[in-house]
C-alpha cells in the first residue's frame, strides 16, 4: 500500500491506493480497486493574520489568470469522505456555476499543505471547494456588494452543508467578507476563453429613506439558513430582525435584516456588537 498525507484548509487527507486483490471476486472493471480517501477534519478556531503579518499591498494583490494546468495527482480521487459524508470529484469545470455562502480560512493553515499538495498561502487568491477538479479557476461575486474576482480553486472544502466554497484570507478580504460568511455566486472559468461578465449585485427595492436604516447580516437561497441566523442573532439580545425575500438572477433570496434604526448611532452600535459575535452587517435604507 503507498499512502501519502495531506492537509487541507479544514483537513487531513489520507489517499491509500491499494492494487486489485490477486484472489477473491473477481473486480468489476479492468480499473485496480481504491479505498476510499478519507477527509479527517481538524478540530480548533482558525482566524487572521497578525497586523504585522498582513502584506501592506495585500488589496493589490492581481487576479490569478485562469490557463490550462495539468489535474493535481493527488488531490483529484474518484471519490472522498468526510465528516460521514461522499464527495464525487467533477469530471470537468465547465459550466460550473452555484450560489450559497462563502467562508474563508487563514493562519490555523497557513504553510499547510492543500489537497493539491501545494502549501497554502492565505495572501494569495485561492479558494478549497468539494467537488470541483484540483485546480479550477472560478470567479466569485460578493452579491451583497457586487465586488468579483477570480481565485484558483486548489483545495478541498469547506465540510459544512450550508456553505459551497473556502476563500483564502486575502480574497475574502477582496470581497468584503472577512466579518462572516456571506452569499456569493461561483462560477467556474474555462482557460483560453473570455471572461464572463460578473453577474452583479443583489436586487434590492428602491430606497426611501435618505440614510441607511437597516443592517443587512445575511443573504440566502435556503430559508431555513434565514431563520437559523434570526434565531442566532435573538440570542445576543437584539429583537428588530426581519426577514425579507428578495430576487438575484431570478431565484429567491432571503435577507436577514436587523432594524430599522431611528439614528445613526444606534445603528452602529449595534453593527459592532453583532462583529464582536462573529457576524458581519452592510448598512442599507432597506
């Protein structure tokens, strides 16, 4: 048996390739057998680098330019678990498109190597995702903001039902995210094409007052998520939250709204003492 381990952004990745057994039934394809490769999640917080850490050009940072790569060997199985769950790895990126919520990891991993076997670097725009091929390069749109940019996709994650891709510390960081996660639209980029143009900002109604009197925590496609974060957000005290469903790129979307607010500084306030928990609020009129 030749085994080889690997760490991921959220994980450590045993892959045992063992050849067809010389006795017993007989195999179902030519292919020799594989075990399952198998995803242990690392347990522990993860968070930012230091100030120190933090490249002073760190927005600057260009866009990976998406160009045909050779499949990782290692990170690319036919299938993996993890967590009591089976992921199938894609045959191709193309077409690949999905909206959900996006978290991110940092310096728990930095150094690390990913599924792909190449070290993570949070400073670079890369991203983990569960079924796409090892490496992908995707555009990711913050669609709370509108802002875009385009990662390469070289590790495997995030392990969590309600959340579809890990951004590295400096992409969230480029998509305004690092307060929490946030809804984001992934699609997949085909090397040697045109980039596609970014699929823009959530619609949202007009607005009527003249400054912002709400505090926009969430976005989701699932209303179950919506109430999830509406019962969270009940525990640290704080009762004003609705629940408004609005339209992006004509399917459903369920805002989590705090508010409103009769003054500025309340709504500030409150923004802070919802960041002290972890979560990440936009001002909006509504």
């Amino acid at each position: 048996m030749n085994g080889a381990w690997f760490s991921t952004g959220s994980a450590v990745l045993l892959i045992a390739l063992l050849s067809a057994c010389a006795n017993g039934p007989a195999p179902r394809s030519s292919a020799p057998h594989r075990t399952p490769v198998r995803v242990v999640v690392t347990p522990g917080a993860d968070g930012p680098p230091t100030a120190s850490e933090i490249p002073p050009n760190l927005m600057d940072v260009p866009e990976p330019v998406p160009r045909a790569e050779p499949r990782s060997p290692y990170g690319n199985p036919p299938s993996y678990e993890a967590l009591g769950d089976t992921y199938k790895t894609l045959d191709s990126a193309r077409g690949f498109r999905e909206t959900g919520l996006a978290s991110w990891y940092g310096r728990k991993f930095q150094g690390r190597k990913t599924s792909s076997g190449e070290p993570f670097d949070m400073f670079k725009l890369t991203a983990a995702h569960k079924t796409l091929p090892l490496p992908t390069f995707a555009r990711v749109t913050n669609i709370t903001n509108g802002q875009s940019i385009v990662v390469r996709i070289n590790d495997r994650g995030p392990f969590h039902s309600s959340r579809i891709i890990d951004l590295s510390y400096a992409a969230a960081a480029k998509l305004g995210l690092l307060g929490g996660p946030a809804m984001v639209e992934l699609e997949a980029l085909t090397p040697g094409e045109d980039l596609p143009p970014p699929p823009g900002k959530l619609e949202l109604p007009p607005p009527v007052p003249s400054q912002p009197n709400y505090l926009q925590v969430a976005a989701y496609s699932d209303p179950i998520n919506a109430v999830s974060l509406k019962t969270e957000i009940n525990k640290l005290g704080i009762n004003d939250i609705e629940i408004r469903t609005g339209t992006y790129n004509g399917d459903a979307i369920h805002r989590v709204l705090v508010g409103p607010f009769s003054d500025q500084d309340s709504l500030v306030a409150t923004r802070n003492r919802l960041l002290s928990a972890g979560l990440a609020a936009e001002a909006v009129s509504r």
